[in-house]
C-alpha cells in the first residue's frame, strides 16, 4: 500500500517567507516536495477564506507564514495575521475540524534552513496524524 | 447625570411611550423618531420614520415582534449627508448592534438619541401575526408578566431563538439617552430614565430606582444564561467533528439570507456574492474528475466558515439569522457558540460600549505570544 503523502498549501509572504524559501532552493536544502507555495506580498493580506478553501477541498495542512513580529516590511501585517490565526484556530476548532493542521510560523529572509526543517517537520507530522477528515467530502 | 422617573400608566405602557415620543418631537428634544409602527394589515410592526407627531398614533412600543434589526435602519439614516436629530427606539439587541456599526464606521451618533427597552421578548414575524390574527394580544400578554420578569411566551408558541437564550434584556451603556423600562415595577407605572438636558425639557421628576427592578432583571438573566449555556453545550455536543459540522448545514440553500440580514454583516459586495465564485463552466468538469463529485453549486460549508471568520467576533446575537433561515438552520446558536470563544480571546464583548475595539480591525506589539513561533502546533496556543 502506497504510504500517504500529504498535501500542504503554503501561504508565503514576498519579502521574509518566500526569500527565505528562495534561500532553501538556492542553497540545495533538500525538503519535502509535498509543500504548493502560494505567494502574497504579506501575511496581513491573507484572508482566512483562502486557508479555508484549502481545508474544505481536503488540504492535509494549511501553512500560513510571515515575518517575525516588528519585522514585518509593511509594519503591522503580521499582527493583523497573527488575530486572524488566533480567530481561525478557535472556529476550526469548533467546527470540529482539528486546528493543528494549520500552522502560522515566522520565519525570516535568512532562515533557509529553518524553513525546509519547518515543511520536513509538518510533512512528518501529518503523515502520523493521516489525512484531513475532509478529504473525498469535497466542497459539498 | 441621569434622572430616574416613574410615570403613571393609564391606558397601556405603550400607549405612555407614545405620548412620551410625542412630546419629544414637539418639544424639540429630537427632528425626527425612528419608531416601531403597526403596519395597515394590523398583524406586524415594522420601524418607520417620522417627523409629524400625528402620525405616531400607529407608533408600538413593546410589540413583541421585530421583522429587522432596526440597527440597519440607524445605519442608513445617519452614515452620509446633514442629518436631522434622530430618535432610534431600540431594543438592546439592536443598540448593542448598533454600537458594533458605528465602531465599524457604518453608522454615527453625533446627532442620535438611542432610546433603548427593557425588552420582553419577540416572537417570529409569522408567529406574531398568526397571533394578531386570532384575535390575541401579544403585546398586552407579556407587559402584564413585566413586573417579576417572568416572560412566558403565549401557549403553543415559543419566543425567538435568539430571545430565548438572550442574557441581556435591558439597555445598557453611557450611549443609551434614554431607558423605557417595565421590569420590576408595579402595575400601573413606568420607568423613564433620561440624561439631564432631556429630563429637564419632558419635565421628568426624579424617582430614584424602582425597588423590585434589579432583582427582577437578574432573575430573568440567570433563566436566560441557563437557556444559553445548555444551547451551547447543545451544540458542541452535536458539532464536534466533520461529520457534524457537514450535517449542520446540509439543508442550507444558499439563498444568504443570514448574510443579507445580520446587521454586522455590511459589506456591500460580499465575495461569495462576486464573480469570484462564477467559475468557468470546464473548471467545474476538471473538479469533477479529479474529486469524483461536485456538488451544484459548491462551496456552502466554505460560506459558513468564512462568515465566522469574518464577522464572529462582533456577533451581537440578535438572532435575525436563525428567523430568516428557510431551512430552520439554528444559525444563531451557532455564532454565538462560537463566538463566546472566539471573543474571549481578546476578552471582548461586542456591542458593549463604543470604547472597547473591534477584535480585527486592532492589534497589539505584545500579545498572543504562542502563536508563530517554533513549535507552536504542539500547544494549544488559543483556549
């Protein structure tokens, strides 16, 4: 039986995240190739209806990333993520759908390393944890 | 400084109110009323507005039934242009929706005077004309039961959801100019609690505060939190996982009347209302075939929990939603389950006072610490 492979949307900011990811390529960082980078110009620009439209399609993991706090280059989009994540977490939660596959993290333009760890971590963890529970629903 | 003054009832409390409006138009305290009226069929009382006292003899105070949240109403008459001063007759729902607009920069009070109710509860439009047309008194009926605030809807019939699990019955707050109340007082009267200015210009004498008042109220407060939590529990119970939450809304129709009447619910082009989700027809084959079926059309459980995430945080609980629903989808409970969580988080209460800021239109440098860093999946960051 083929092991399950999960499927994670990445929502990356353009200038901490994505060049962050950018240094993983360049610096032949192997990762995971489970991983879809969606890139935005910032975290703050990041309405949940897109992580929910991840997770009602059966997204095995939604990833939402940013730049640390104060770092943002926009100021305060980070901190407007960071409320709506907190929102998020608890109506997935309620809505009983398990709110630990969606992970907010920080992770800066210098952090290549940091960010292949990141998706070998979540991809490692959602293999253990299987499948969303709404996969083969579909939006219905 | 506010001013506590009983009024001797004669024909009926609404009638007193009636007569209190008046002579807040004649005397100039307000421009114009927005006031609950009874419509030609005599069997629903929609808000009005008016400027010619003559035209209050239709005026209801207390009709036990509410077919908007007049909110929406304040919001239309005050967010753009001169404005006359408005008198908005409210029930607390729709103050503590009204307070969530102006916030929300979607209505003002520079030039309003909210004159709030003790409300005592509201039955669905259709009930309430059902019992108009049999000839019953709703509005007599429940005014009778004001005195201990025991609140029992007519036999046969129940109140509004959103009424019946609903903690918070009386106007509260340094923006509500002017209380009508009924709880805790004895037969034959009428509470009127006003600032200074309006007090002194209706001739208002100081009462002090009736003696059974509060302990009436909090009476009727702890029936209702009893009503609420077991609503809540109710619905954690059958909504734990996805098989419950795809059941919950299983019968929805998407016709977004829960949208389009929520009074928080403002945006005037809501994206599931745009071309955002007006696929091209071959997208819906691609879907087909790479998950089997689709359901025609999609996305219904994605408009819920969209809706949650957008608005959950101001949700006033006036219950509107739920009323509209043709599917009897208990849309109400819902947001307000969730949304008792989700404004803990910031320890907010919507609706409250104009002081207090909308959840997602703040942030702070130094909070919500757990979320983002490393690890983080690992705890449970949010309660």
């Amino acid at each position: 039986m083929a092991q399950f492979e999960p499927r994670i949307i990445a929502f990356l900011c353009n200038w901490c995240t994505y060049t962050g990811a950018d240094l993983a390529g360049t610096s032949r960082l192997q990762y995971p190739p489970n991983v879809r980078i969606i890139r935005l110009m910032c975290s703050g620009g990041l309405d949940p209806v897109y992580v929910l439209k991840s997770v009602v399609e059966g997204a095995d993991g939604v990833l939402i990333v940013g730049c640390h706090p104060g770092d943002c280059h926009y100021q305060s989009g980070n901190y407007k993520a960071r409320r709506r994540f907190a929102i998020l977490q608890s109506t997935l939660d309620m809505m009983g759908f398990e709110p630990d596959r969606v992970w907010l993290r920080w992770i800066s333009a210098s952090e290549g390393r940091y960010f292949a760890d990141t998706v070998t971590q979540m991809v490692e963890f959602l293999k253990e944890k299987g499948p969303s529970p709404l996969k083969g629903v579909g939006a219905i | 400084m506010t001013v506590n003054a009983i009024l001797a009832v004669e024909e009926s409390a609404p009638e007193t109110a009636r007569a209190l409006l008046g002579a807040m138009l004649e005397k100039g305290v307000v421009d114009a009323l927005l006031v609950p009226w009874q419509l030609p069929a005599e069997d629903s009382v929609a808000p009005v507005l008016i400027h010619d006292p003559a035209r209050l003899a239709e005026a209801r105070v207390w009709s036990p039934v509410m077919p908007i949240n007049a909110a929406r109403a304040v919001s239309n008459l005050t967010a753009t242009g001169n404005k006359p001063r408005l008198g908005a007759v409210l029930r607390p729902c729709e103050i503590r929706a009204l307070v969530e607009l102006v916030k929300l920069e979607q209505a003002a009070l520079d030039n309003t005077l909210i004159i709030g109710l003790d409300c005592p509860g509201a039955y669905t439009v259709a009930d309430y004309a059902e019992l108009k047309r049999d000839g019953i008194d709703p509005t007599a009926e429940l005014l009778s039961q004001a005195a201990d605030a025991s609140m029992t809807p007519h036999q046969g019939y129940q109140f509004r959801q959103g009424c019946r699990i609903c903690e918070r019955p009386v106007p509260e707050g340094a923006h509500v100019a002017v209380t009508l109340g009924l709880f805790g007082l004895e037969e034959g009267q009428m509470m009127v609690s006003a600032s200074d200015g309006v007090a002194q210009t209706l001739e208002l004498e100081e009462a002090g505060e009736p003696a059974g008042r509060r302990a009436a109220v909090n009476r009727l407060i702890t029936a209702r939190i009893q009503a609420r939590d077991a609503a809540f529990a109710e619905f954690r119970e059958r909504v734990g996982d996805v098989e419950g939450l795809l059941a919950e809304f299983s019968t929805c129709i998407r016709c977004h009347n829960c949208m389009i009447n929520c009074p928080i619910c403002y945006c005037k082009e809501c994206i599931f209302r745009t071309a955002t989700f007006d696929h091209a027809s071959d997208v819906y084959y691609r879907w087909a075939d790479r998950k089997g079926v689709v359901r025609m059309l999609p996305d219904t459980t994605l408009f819920h929990l969209t809706r949650l995430n957008h608005m959950v945080t101001s949700c006033i609980g006036c219950g509107v939603c739920t009323d509209v629903c043709p599917s009897d989808i208990p849309v109400a409970t819902i947001f307000r389950t969730v949304g008792e969580k989700t404004q803990a988080i910031f320890d907010y209460t919507p609706g409250l006072n104009l002081e207090d800021e909308i959840p997602l239109a703040v942030f702070r440098e130094d909070e919500l610490g757990g979320l983002g860093e490393r690890d983080s999946h690992q705890f449970q960051v949010v309660p």
